[in-house]
C-alpha cells in the first residue's frame, strides 16, 4: 500500500509540533521509525451534524414570519420576567 489517508491531530512536542504514527500505520506503509517520508498536509474542516440541530416547525410561512416569532419570543419572555418574585436590594438586618 503506497499511502494513508486519515485525520491526526497536531500535537505539541517541546518546541516543536508533531502528528503521530502507529506501529500499525508505519507496518501498512513499510516504513521504518527514521525513514524520510513525503507528507501531503491540509487543514480539516469540521463538518456539522445537521441531525443535532433544533428544528423548529412553526409553518410553511416560517421564513415571512421570521421577525413577528422573534417578537413573539420576545414578549413571552418578558411576561416570565414580569412573573418572577421581585427581589428587593436591602436585606433584613441582623439582630444581635
């Protein structure tokens, strides 16, 4: 096998930064520890998992209505705050 394609992650080592091989990788490849090796280096863009994202299903107008829901999300947390138990700034004193 002439090559490997896998993600690593980049690690810190001393003053240097270094990507790990397993004995298993290096067995696949025919590659001895010192051996020179030509490395084809990218960054991976991670990728979202749309399946974990909230979906909201308010309608098929969803899209005309975006302003007038935020509003209205709005509204119904400013009535919970309106609900909640006041609290005051002086607290009882302490007797002695």
């Amino acid at each position: 096998m002439d090559s490997v394609h896998d993600v690593k992650r980049v690690l810190a080592w001393g003053n240097s930064y270094g990507i790990r091989l397993t004995k298993a990788e290096l067995a696949q490849l025919g590659i001895q520890p010192g051996a020179d090796v030509e490395v084809d280096v990218k960054p991976v863009r991670k990728k979202i998992d749309w399946s974990k994202v909230a979906i909201f299903r308010w309608g098929d107008n969803v899209s005309e209505r975006h302003d007038e829901i935020l509003y209205e999300g709005w509204l119904a947390q400013e009535e919970e705050e309106k609900a909640k138990p006041k609290q005051t700034g002086n607290r009882a004193r302490r007797s002695k």
